[in-house]
C-alpha cells in the first residue's frame, strides 16, 4: 500500500510517498482503503511549520478522509467489510461552540492536543 507522509516545516516538497505492507487490523481495529482525502489548511500549516500542537515527523496527513472497510480485527459487531466510512478531525462535534468533549476523544491521534 502506499501513503503519503510529512514533515513539519519542511514545505510542500516536505510531502512524499511511502510504500508499506498491507497492515492487518487488531482487536478493535479496522482496515480501510481510503478512496478520498483531503490536503486541508491544518495540513498546510503543519507543511510550512505553523501549526500550533507538536506534530510527529513523517505523519500521515488525514485530517478528513473517506474509505471502505477491507479488513476487521477481532471484537467488532459493529462495522463490516464493504461499509463505506469517513474521517473527520473533531467527529464528535455536531454544532455551537466548541469544548473539550466535543474535540477530544478516547483514543485521540497523537498529534492532537486534549
């Protein structure tokens, strides 16, 4: 599989294409093939080095994205294979004013702050 990392700072020739294994999904997890994402302005602030929370060198940039399930560890009863799926930064957000519960999650990416 191939993916796209970054390095803050590092300007947009700081953005380049990794090969991987295929992963396989663990407990709770699930495999997606992402089939849309988008180089958003968060992504761009990171590329020119601005952005305001320590970020990971070589992180992978998907702020939002959107995929297919392909794969699932054990433990799910929720999810299946072939279901369609999305990726936002603050996924438990639905409107108004923005708190500490409605950004952070358990289990938040590691380059966000909560």
């Amino acid at each position: 599989m191939r993916s796209y990392h970054l390095d803050s700072g590092a300007g947009i020739d700081g953005l380049a294409i990794r090969w991987h294994d295929d992963p396989v999904p663990g407990p709770g997890q699930v495999l997606v093939a992402v089939r849309a994402v988008s180089l958003s302005y968060r992504e761009l602030m990171v590329l020119r080095g601005d952005y305001v929370l320590p970020v990971k060198p070589d992180v992978v940039p998907v702020s939002d994205g959107s995929g297919e399930i392909v794969a699932i560890g054990s433990g799910l009863r929720t999810a299946r294979v072939g279901d369609r799926v999305t990726a936002t930064l603050f996924p438990n957000w639905q409107d108004g004013p923005r708190s500490a519960p409605s950004t952070c999650r358990s289990g938040a990416a590691p380059w966000t702050a909560c």
